[in-house]
C-alpha cells in the first residue's frame, strides 16, 4: 500500500474543511519509518501495525466522547472563546459551526 500526502484546496465553506487541514497537515510526514521501526522492536509486522492503529482511530470517536481527551476539549472551549471575545452573533455562528462539525466527527465513529 502506498500512503501518499493530502494535497488539494477547497472552499471555506466547504463543511469538511476542518478535517481536509488536519489530513493535509499530518499526512505530510511519512509513517512508514516509525512503524518499521516499532515492527522490529515488538515483532508484530507492519500491516498489522497499520490495521490496528486504522481500526484504533476510526473507533477512537466514541472513546473521545466518553474521555473528553484535553485536545479535543481544548479545541472546543478555543472556538467558544473566539466567540465570546468577539461578542457578535456571527462569531457565534462560526463557534457553533465548528463546534457542530467537531461534534459529527465524533460521532460518525464505527456504525
């Protein structure tokens, strides 16, 4: 399997821009040599390494729901702070606009 980088443009009110930024800015770095060398340390072959840490993430949603990880948490109480520090209704708009697609991705989880 190759794993390419993200690289592509959209629009700013396309509704998965959020998720589009992270691929592209953490799909630039390769995986492969971390995973190499995890492989050789633990002995498990790196398509196994690739499997769990896909199935990992893809069900990582509902986990995040339940821990409230300080990451996510942080991202969240930044957008309602933007908000409030603007103070106008279109900052909360916006604020209630990432929070929405935040909330999605969480959700969207294993079905």
């Amino acid at each position: 399997m190759e794993l390419h980088p993200y690289k592509d443009s959209w629009t700013a009110d396309d509704p998965h821009a959020n998720f589009k930024e992270e691929v592209a800015l953490y799909s630039v770095v390769d995986p492969l040599p971390t995973l190499e060398n995890l492989s050789k340390d633990t002995g498990i072959p790196v398509p196994a390494l690739i499997r769990y840490i896909l199935v990992k993430y893809t069900a990582s949603g509902s986990d995040t729901v339940l821990a409230m990880t300080p990451y996510a948490l942080r991202q969240m109480q930044a957008h309602i702070d933007k908000a409030e520090t603007d103070n106008t209704p279109e900052a909360r708009l916006a604020a209630y606009e990432a929070l929405r697609q935040m909330i999605n991705w969480l959700a969207i989880g294993p079905k």
